[in-house]
C-alpha cells in the first residue's frame, strides 16, 4: 500500500522523466533523473525524522511499506 506523500514523489517522478520525453531533450531527461535521485534522498531523510520525532510513525511504517513505487519501494 502507498499512500499520501508517495503518490506526490511516484506523480513527481513521472513527470520529470515524461516532460523532457515528450519533447526529446537529453539534458531534460538528465536534469529529471537528478530530481529523482534528491527526491529519493529526501524521502529518506524525512522518514528519519519522522521516526525519531512523531509517536507511532514507526508502527505506520509497517502498515505502509512502500515509499515510491508500489511492490518495490
């Protein structure tokens, strides 16, 4: 199950990839795997901080597993 924030960053992806597709540009495309590899990177950090810093966001964690594409991460 994903929910809330990862639907943002997995829609957030999508498009920095598509776009620079859609209209063939290399540089595009470079500059939207980038913005994947910080959103990978924030994610990360900000569940770091929500475990240390909010009650029972470790128990959400279970529940929830997946952060960006479903059945994979």
């Amino acid at each position: 199950m994903i929910h809330g924030k990862g639907l943002m960053y997995l829609g957030n992806s999508f498009m920095l990839v598509g776009a620079p597709l859609m209209v063939g540009s290399i540089y595009g495309l470079i500059i939207g795997l980038i913005g994947i590899v910080l959103t990978i990177v924030r994610i990360i950090g900000e569940e770091r901080m929500l475990v240390n810093e909010l009650e029972g966001y470790e128990d959400y964690k279970k529940k929830v597993r997946y952060r960006l594409i479903p059945f994979v991460w």
